[in-house]
C-alpha cells in the first residue's frame, strides 16, 4: 500500500472540508455543475465515477464469469440482505429516531417525510460505487460484476412495491429514466470500455502491459474518488451549514443501517464459509446505496424542496466517508474472518466425507 493509499481517510477529511468551503464561496460555480444533468443524473459526478470504476473493470475476463456459481452462498447472503432486511430495518430504524427519539427537535410536518427520505434511500442497492469500495478491500471482481447485474434486474422489479409497501402508498412513481440511465452510464458503458481498454492492451503488450497498466490507473481512480467528494459536498456545502442539526440527525440511523446491514452480511458469509474475498464485497453491496435513483425518486414523489429529498441527500453525502470506514473494517480482520471461515469449510468437507 502507497503513503497516498494509507493517508487515505485524511484526504477524505480534507475533501469534505474543502467541499463545503469551495460550496460557500464559490455556490454560482458548483450550481452550474450540479445543473449539468440528465434525468436527475449528474454528468462530471459519472465521469469521475467511470475513472474510479474502470480500473477495476479492466481486471475483468468475462471468460472466468461462469466462476461466479461456485460464490452462490455470497450471492444469496447479499440478495438477503439488500431485499429482505435492508428496506424494512430502515423502516424500522427511521421510525425509531425520527419518528420518536428525535422527533421533538424535528419540523414536525416533515416526520414522515423524513422516514420516506431514508426507505427510498434503503430500497435501492448500490450499482456503480460498489466497484471502488471492492477494489479496495481486494474483492473478487468478477462476484462484484454479476451481483451488481443481479440486483439491477431485481431493483426493476421490486424497488416500487417494497416502497408502496413500507410508505402506504398505491402507486409509487418511478424514476425509470435514471434508473435506466444510471445502468448504462455506470455499468454497461464502463465496461464497453474496459473490455476494449483490456483487450487491446494485452494484444499488444500480454500481461504485463495490463499489469503496468492497472498499477497506473489505481492512483487515478482514487483521486477521482476524492473529487467526487469535493464536487458532492461543494452541492450541498450551504445546505450543511444552515441546518446541520438535522442532517445531524438525519445520518444516524442511516449510519446505525450500514454498520448493521454490512455486519450482518459480513458474519453470514463468515458462517457459511465463504472466501473473503467474497464476503468483503458483499458486506459492502449489502451496505451501500444507490443515492442516485433515491434522490430522484424522493423529488418525484415529495417535491425538491421536501424532507425526503433531504434525507436521500444526507445519505449521498456520508455514503464515501462511512463506505471506507467498513472497507478498512473488512480489511483489518481479515485473518480473523478467514480462521472462522477455513474451520466451517473444514468440518462441511468431514462431514460429507462421512
């Protein structure tokens, strides 16, 4: 690991900071940034997401995917996770501090708009930052791709009736142009373009031209990470500052939601027996959100201005500071997760040799 790679977390604290200071002196400038969008996605945000992203698709042989079947304890603790726990402990969790313990230090005509916010944001599973929180706890690509993919389809299917269930209400309208876009932009063109990319590089040079190759995009992909930091907190930097009380309040169950999802995640696939290289980023999938389709789904349904745009914003805004922090989590314990997972895989062999 490079000094720039394991300073990490203090250039993380540093972008926020500088976000919000660039957001307040600059707000005309960050204004015109956030306007460059299409179907509520933000066109420099994908661009910075497609040079994190990339690096890591460029490992990708599509050949080894039929591999994937063999993680099917991972692909089915992370489908437990994003579907059947995540939207509902949100609920429950929303209810629990807003809607009750922080209720009183809340816009009461908002409580509800607030709890609406938070299950938008639970209901739908991260697509595109995934791919970075895996590169970096050194995660099986190739599990990430197809778990990414899988729940793409589901979420087409399952993201309105989970919400309509949870929210009460008849008709959910769905943002289908930003769902649909984001696929594209953040899955299916990145990969056009690392396959082409990876191809290309090992026809002319093999292996080791792909291996220098990648060695020299990691760093890009970080300092793309670290802009997106800037230009998310630089959006929203007078908006932290007016009320940070409530986004204050805002974060803590969303926080409480993703160390719980990713725990969760992490010890099932500990128990299972599951390669680590597996569990890490499906504790990660588990955990993160696709803000994106939250933010435009809850402006859709409550207006710009409402609480539940509110706390789909708060979401995007501490999803890469708390997504690193679980990141190293998995990473330090690594040894302790792969002695727990090894004796499980140990005693299944005994057992169906006996």
């Amino acid at each position: 690991m490079s000094t720039f790679e394991r300073y990490l977390t203090v250039w993380v604290a540093l972008c926020i900071f500088l976000g919000i200071a660039l957001g307040q002196f600059f707000p005309s400038v960050f204004h015109v940034i956030g306007a460059a969008e299409i179907a509520k996605v933000n066109l420099p945000v994908a661009v910075l997401i497609w040079l994190m992203i990339i690096p890591m698709l460029v490992k990708i042989d599509f050949a080894a995917l039929s591999q994937v079947k063999d993680h099917w304890r991972g692909i089915g603790v992370t489908l437990f996770i994003n579907w059947a726990v995540k939207p509902f402990s949100m609920a429950l969790l929303g209810w629990l501090f807003v809607g009750w313990l922080f209720k009183p230090y809340l816009p009461a005509d908002q409580i509800s708009n607030y709890i609406a916010g938070l299950i938008l944001l639970a209901a739908a599973p991260c697509t595109a930052m995934v791919f970075v929180w895996s590169n970096l706890s050194d995660g099986e690509p190739h599990f990430t791709l197809s778990q990414v993919a899988l729940n793409d389809v589901i979420m087409v299917f399952a993201f309105a009736p989970i919400v309509g269930l949870l929210l009460g209400l008849s008709a959910i309208t769905v943002p289908w142009e930003t769902l649909l876009l984001s696929v594209v932009l953040y899955i299916v063109v990145p990969v056009i373009i690392a396959q082409v990319v990876r191809r290309t590089v090992l026809a002319s040079g093999g292996s080791e031209a792909l291996t220098r190759l990648l060695s020299t995009l990691q760093p890009v992909s970080l300092l793309a990470l670290l802009a997106t930091l800037v230009l998310l907190f630089g959006f929203q930097g007078e908006q932290i500052l007016a009320q940070p009380l409530i986004i204050a309040m805002l974060a803590v169950p969303i926080l409480i939601q993703v160390y719980f999802n990713s725990g969760l995640a992490y010890l099932l696939n500990r128990a299972t027996g599951e390669a680590h290289c597996v569990a890490a980023p499906s504790a990660l999938i588990g955990a993160s959100n696709f803000f994106e389709l939250a933010v435009a789904a809850a402006i859709s349904l409550f207006g710009f201005n409402s609480g539940a745009a509110l706390a789909t914003v708060v979401g995007v805004l501490i999803e890469v500071p708390v997504m690193l922090s679980v990141v190293k989590i998995v990473n330090n314990t690594r040894g302790w997760y792969e002695a727990g997972a090894n004796v499980r895989q140990r005693v299944a062999r005994e057992k169906a040799g006996a």
